[in-house]
C-alpha cells in the first residue's frame, strides 16, 4: 500500500529499518541499564557503572544492527525464512567460535563477545563497528535495488 501511495522503495525499506532496530533496541538499552540498577542494590558492584552503560550501549547497537540485517536479507532474500535462520546461525554460533582465534577481535560479532566479557576498553570496538557499518550499508544498497526492481515489475 505505501508503494502504491507514492512513497519510494527505499524510503520505505530505511524507515522500516529504522523504526524496528529503535523499537528492538530500546528496550534493550533501558532493560539492561534497569537490571544493572537493581543488580547493585543487593549485590556487591564489580562492575563500575560507566562500564555497564557502555556496554549497554553497544549491546543496543548490536541488537539494532541485527535487525536491520535481518530486514535487509529478508528483501534480497526470496523466502524470509532463509534470512531470520542465516542471522539466527550467525549471532549464536559466530560469537563462540571466534573467540577461538586472534582475529575473531575484527568481526562485527564481537560487539556481542564484548558485551558478554563486560568489557572495558571501548577501543577494541572501533573496527567491529567500522566493519558492521559498511556490512548495513552494502546491504542497504542491494536491498534498495531489489526494491526498485519490485517497482519496476508492478
């Protein structure tokens, strides 16, 4: 229906991803932030807040970044099915096997390796959302593309 209304393809494919990855990201944020909170009331604080707040940060960003992804395959993609079981297999398994090598620092799953190690250098990130970045952008063209195409068809 918005397509038929005039809106274009990839405004529609954006605002779409924004609006899920913001939904399924603030709760995150606010959860995680939330339960730290009440954790410190009756437990002993290991873990300073700045820490647990930036990692609550970067945990929100991951959440979203999924999302999109999983919105973007679900448009390249044929059967949405095959996009949510790709990202589904990736963010489960890749984050664990990974860790296993020197490299697995680089990947944009270790945003979430990173928020499991409640970890505190914010610089080990800096190439893992570089690298995420550029993954939602080329995707976000191959989507887009994909929409003109369904345009065209119609």
């Amino acid at each position: 229906m918005p397509i038929n209304a005039g809106i274009n393809g990839n405004i529609l494919l954006a605002a779409k991803c924004i609006v899920y990855s913001a939904g399924m990201a603030l709760p995150v944020f606010v959860v995680m932030n939330l339960y730290y909170y009440a954790a410190s009331l009756y437990l002993d604080i290991n873990i300073p807040w700045s820490v647990a707040f930036v990692n609550s940060i970067v945990l929100a960003f991951s959440i979203a970044c999924i999302v999109a992804i999983t919105i973007m395959l679900s448009i390249i993609y044929k059967h949405s099915i095959i996009a949510a079981l790709s990202v589904i297999i990736i963010v489960s398994t890749a984050p664990d096997i990974l860790t296993m090598f020197s490299f697995g620092k680089w990947f944009p799953t270790y945003l979430l390796t990173f928020t499991y190690n409640a970890e505190k250098e914010i610089t080990l990130i800096i190439v893992p959302v570089l690298i995420m970045s550029l993954i939602l952008v080329s995707l976000y063209i191959l989507a887009g593309r994909k929409c003109r195409n369904i345009e065209i068809t119609r």
